[in-house]
C-alpha cells in the first residue's frame, strides 16, 4: 500500500498524543504490520510512503522467535 503527501519530511516516530490532539499513532502501527517500508521523496516535492505487509499476521519483532506455523505462542 502506499500514501502521498506535499510534505518533505520523513514519518517518524514520535509520542502518541492520548488526548487526540496531533496524533503519532499512524507510523508507529504501520511499522509494526509492514515487513517493510519506503519513502520516495518526489521532485516536485512531497513525498510517497509505501508499506508492504507481512503474510497474515503482524512480522515479529527483530529478535523475537515466531512459533512454527499452527502452534500458538504462549
């Protein structure tokens, strides 16, 4: 999937605001479900993020085991 937007800058992560006001949730949870992702800083400016998803169920985290397939983690 991929998004664009007229800003130059680079998502980030940043502190999710709880009270709603500005946000930081969007990249935070588009890291966590993408297996990868890339930003393409366009020449007439702004940008394209891409996120490609993992198969089915969230990637693990760097250094985390996933179980085999049909067992469940405990």
């Amino acid at each position: 999937m991929a998004v664009g937007d007229a800003s130059p800058q680079a998502p980030r992560m940043r502190a999710p605001d709880l009270i709603g006001a500005t946000g930081g949730f969007g990249w935070r949870m588009v890291t966590h479900l993408a297996r990868t992702t890339a930003v393409i800083h366009l020449p007439t400016g702004g940008k394209t993020v891409s996120a490609f998803p993992c198969p089915l169920a969230p990637c693990p985290l760097p250094g985390s085991a996933r179980p085999p397939s049909g067992q469940k983690s405990h």
